[in-house]
C-alpha cells in the first residue's frame, strides 16, 4: 500500500502494533532473535503473508518479559511488548498539546457565548477600532461554532500526504501556522465573516492535529500501550476544553473574550519549542530511508530496551508497503460492497456507525452550548447574566472537568471489560440521561437539568465518547485501514458540522424537549452494541476479522450463535473479486 495511505483520519492506525501482532503466535515461546536488518537486509521477492494460530492463550497479550543474552552477555528484553515508560509518554503528551488546542478551540466558545452573539454585556460600543460583541441571530451562530468541525474535515483530508512528505513531527510544527492564523482572525475579529474564518482556519488546524497527533501517538505505542494511547488524544481534548472553560469565567466579558481566543496562539508557539526536544516517527524515518535516525529515534524511545526485533518488524513493514505499491489495492468502493477475498462488509459498517454515533449522541451539542441551555432553564435575566460568572457559566465549568475525568475511568476498565460491554452500558445510560434532561426541562427543574447533564457527559465519555475512536484500528486489516478511516473521518466530522448547526435551532423550535431526539439516536446506538458490535479484547486483527467478515448481520445477542476463530488465520496481500 501506498505510504501515504497510513494516515486515516482522526482514528488513529495500528500498523505497527498490528505487525507485532501478525507476525507472532499467540503461544507463549520465545521467539528467535533474527539478524540485524543492518547486517541481513530484507529480501525484495513477493509480499509475506502473516499467519497468526490461536491457542490456550486465547490471543490475550502475552507476558514477554524476556531475559535473553546479546553477544555480550548483557541482558535486554522485547521492546516490541513494552509497557509505557516515562519517554513514551513525554514524547505522547508533547504531541498531544495539538489536542489540548484542539479542545481549546471547541471549548473557548461556550462560556462567551451570550456575550459575543446577543451583546449580554452591554450594548455594542467601539475601542481602539473593535466591537466589544458581534451581534448575530442564533442561526448565524450556529453556522459560525459550526465551521470549526467543517474545516477539521478539510484538514484531515490534506493531513495524510502533507504528514508523509515533511513527516509526523514537523507537520505538527507546521500546522502550528493555522492554528496562529484561525486564533489571530478570530481575536481582532471586527465582523461576522473574520469570525467565522477564523474558526475554520483554526478547524483546519484541528484535522491536522487529530490525524497526525493520533498517528504518531500509534507509531510509537506497542501492544501493551496502545489502549491507553488510542484514548489519549481524547483524554487531551477533553483537557483542552476544561482548561478553556476556566479561563474563560475570568476572560468572558468584553473585549477580554478576544483574549480567550488569542491564547490558542501563544499554545501554539509553546508547542513548537517543544517539538524540537521530541523524535520523529520511527516508522517515517525508516520510510524515509533514514534508517540510522529511525534506529536512534526508537531507541530513544524504548530506553535501554534491545529493540533489534522491532526494527526488523518495522522495516518488514515498510517493505512490504513498497512492495505491495505494484500489486493492485482494492478501491474503496470494492471494499465497502465486498468485492475483496475477504468479505469485510460488516466490519466497515461497524467502523462507520460508530463514527457516525459519536456526533449524533448530543454530547458536542453540552460542549458547544451548555451555557446558553443552562442559562434558559435557570430563567437568568439580562442584569444576571452581566454579573460574571454566572450559575450557567460555572456549571459549564464543571461538565467539562468531569468529561476529561470520564475518559480515564473509560480507558481503565476498557480492556477488563470488552469494547461492546463499556460501549452498551456508556450509550444505554447516555440515553436515560437525556431523558432526564427533558423531564427538568418540562417540568422546570434547572438542578435537575444541571445534574443530568453532568451525567450525560460523564456516562458518554466513559466509553461511547472514545471507543471510536480505537474501533477501526483493531477491526480492520492494514489495505483497508486507510481508506475506510478517511472516510470514518469524514463522516464524523460532517456529521458534527450538522450537529453544532442545528443545535440552537433545535432548542429555539423544541425548548424543553431539545434531548428527545437523542434520547432515540443514543439508544439506536445501544441497540447496535448489542447485536452487531464486535468484540476486539484480547483478539488480534486477524481474529476479529475472521470472526466477524461476512455481510452486514447481527453478530451478538441472545439469538445469535457466536463462532469460534479458525486456526492458523492468514492474510495474503489483497485480491479483488470479479
């Protein structure tokens, strides 16, 4: 496949993990130590097949702490099952600042809100040449939050090449450029349309970050850290939008709202100084050719771990991604109808439905909105609604602290509970709290509103918030990662873009009812986590696929028998059927 097919989209690709996976059995034996690829390069004759056989272990990971003597008598282990260490996750969380400006992008806008579109601070008065409000209707508004998501979907598109030309870590350097660009538009905005190219500049910033950050953070995990890495880049975004939501309760009147905005900048330029201090992708350099730097960069890494068995995987990789440019890739129209050898129908649908159900749930309508919604259920008066902070305004703050505590809880229990467990239980309470959400608002209840949404994002990001996210990284075999994760990513992005549109039209033309209908799309999603979700704990690539290939159906339920994986499974390189 061709390289620049290993970006896809904001879900983040396991290709390194899944080769680590693919090309060991899941029996516990120690595996030969082959010769360096510095001294035995990897033949260049047909593509390898990976072959993986299921045995006592049931494919859970295995315990490779393996002593074994090099040639000078010194003892290392497997850095290809190594656990997260204090460099894996420095260089992670360095990354991951783009995520905590991408949540500050989307959380900066909720506390402001009234001030910024209804002029609740005051009437509209002119310093230094700048309005202190941009008075707009609630269409308006929902347009301008809603571009931000809109330009995320035009950036994850020119992620994939630009970060395969110039490589993971000086693209986040250069995205930097929008975020600076969207966070100075939006901060010395004088009228509607500067606002709102600022926030699609910036969205183009943040379809950068999630593809690249998530991509890097993948490149860089082993089996054992990839579960807590795929949910990290939410887990900072999350960070973002509470960090946001702070600083906005003191940033919130005019023109100090133009401050709040400006800060995603000064973010901006802190993280490019970082990035200087961190190593590129092992896998883009070796890419590259470069392969003296992918050896230093992943040693770097791993520590005084022998990571002899990992490059040689990784360059395989990378090889057989060369190799296979001359052999015809399916298309993504092939893979979406099952015209490949292996039927994948299934799970594509699966990896786009949980896409697709991470948007409609409502949670980004709370992140968006709360401080408006809030305000109208505890009825505030316009002189309330000066006196800053306001009981809305505070409330908001902690919906969002409680969001970034959710994903920790989620990514801790995620792989003791299995992905369909966490995601039935997370989708089913999601939707009993949007009812309760109603039932305050129909009954004039603000506490019981405020509470309930506290619980609703809670409930949402424990699992349905950020299991999509993992899904189609553990579901589907590396020649169709790419593809169908672009077009994962561009479903979820659009769909968000529709979502922070419509929602202040909804609450104007539904009131108390604006959570009726995600009362119905949450619980759609719980009943797609019963019957057709599969289950991916302790399973690798190649189980989940044999396990669940075939058409669309239900794979799980009380009606259904579940099949039992084959043994040995292989993958060939990809034929497509006539």
């Amino acid at each position: 496949m061709p390289e620049s097919n290993t970006l896809s989209g904001a879900l983040p690709p396991a290709e390194l993990t899944q080769t680590a996976e693919l090309t060991q059995t899941t029996e516990l034996t120690r595996p030969v130590r082959p010769e360096s690829i510095y001294h035995m390069p990897v033949a260049s004759g047909s593509v390898p097949s990976f072959t993986s056989t299921t045995s006592a272990t049931n494919g859970k990971p295995k315990d490779f702490d393996m002593a074994e003597g090099d040639e000078r008598g010194l003892s290392h282990t497997d850095s290809r099952y190594a656990r997260m260490n204090r460099a894996l996750f420095l260089f992670a969380a360095t990354a991951a600042v783009s995520s905590i400006n991408y949540g500050w992008i989307i959380g900066s806008i909720n506390i402001p809100a009234l001030v910024i579109e209804e002029c609740a601070g005051g009437p509209m008065t002119w310093t230094n040449g700048f309005p202190s409000c941009i008075p707009m209707s609630s269409t308006l508004w929902g347009l301008v939050v809603g571009l931000t998501p809109l330009g995320a979907w035009a950036g994850s598109l020119l992620s994939g090449v630009a970060a395969d030309r110039f490589g993971r870590k000086r693209m986040l350097m250069y995205n930097n450029a929008f975020f600076v660009a969207g966070a100075l538009l939006a901060c010395l905005t004088t009228s509607i349309v500067q606002l709102a190219a600022g926030r699609f500049v910036s969205g183009i910033g943040c379809g950068i970050a999630a593809n690249v950050v998530s991509t890097y953070c993948s490149e860089m995990s082993t089996v054992r850290s990839r579960g807590f890495l795929g949910g990290f880049q939410q887990l900072m975004i999350l960070v973002g939008v509470f960090l946001s939501q702070v600083v906005s309760i003191g940033l919130s009147k005019a023109p100090l709202w133009r401050v709040l905005f400006s800060i995603s900048a000064a973010i901006s330029i802190a993280q490019t100084l970082l990035l200087l201090l961190i190593p590129e992708s092992p896998k883009f350099l070796t890419s590259a050719g470069r392969l003296d730097e992918a050896r230093a960069s992943l040693q770097r890494i791993r520590g005084d771990m022998d990571i002899s068995l990992e490059l040689d995987d990784l360059l395989t990789t990378v090889e057989s991604g060369r190799q296979s440019e001359h052999i015809p890739q399916p298309t993504m129209w092939q893979v979406l109808t099952g015209k490949t050898e292996i039927d994948l129908r299934h799970l594509v649908f699966c990896a786009l439905f949980l896409m697709l159900s991470q948007q409609w749930s409502g949670a980004k309508g709370v992140m968006f909105y709360s401080t408006e919604i809030l305000s109208d259920r505890f009825h505030l008066t316009a002189d309330e609604v000066k006196e800053i902070p306001t009981i809305a305004q505070l409330l908001t703050l902690g919906i969002g602290g409680i969001g970034a505590v959710a994903v920790i809880i989620g990514m801790n229990i995620l792989d003791k509970v299995g992905r369909r467990s966490v995601l039935i239980v997370s989708s089913f309470a999601t939707s009993i709290c949007a009812a309760l959400i109603v039932v305050g608002s129909a009954l004039d209840i603000g506490p019981m509103v405020a509470t309930s949404m506290y619980l609703f994002n809670l409930v949402f990001q424990a699992g349905a918030g950020f299991i999509p996210y993992l899904c189609a990284s553990e579901m589907l075999p590396y020649y169709a990662l790419g593809s169908i994760s672009g077009l994962a990513t561009s479903i979820n992005c659009l769909t968000l873009f529709v979502v922070s549109f419509i929602f202040p039209i909804l609450d104007k033309a539904l009131k108390a009812y604006l959570f009726v209908p995600f009362i119905v799309t949450n619980f759609i999603t719980c009943l797609f986590g019963v019957f057709l979700m599969p289950e991916a704990k302790g399973k690798s690539v190649l189980e989940v696929v044999d396990e669940y290939k075939g058409p669309i159906r239900f794979v799980a339920g009380p009606f259904v028998r579940r099949k039992t994986p084959s043994s040995p499974i292989t993958f060939s390189p990809p034929k497509v059927l006539d």
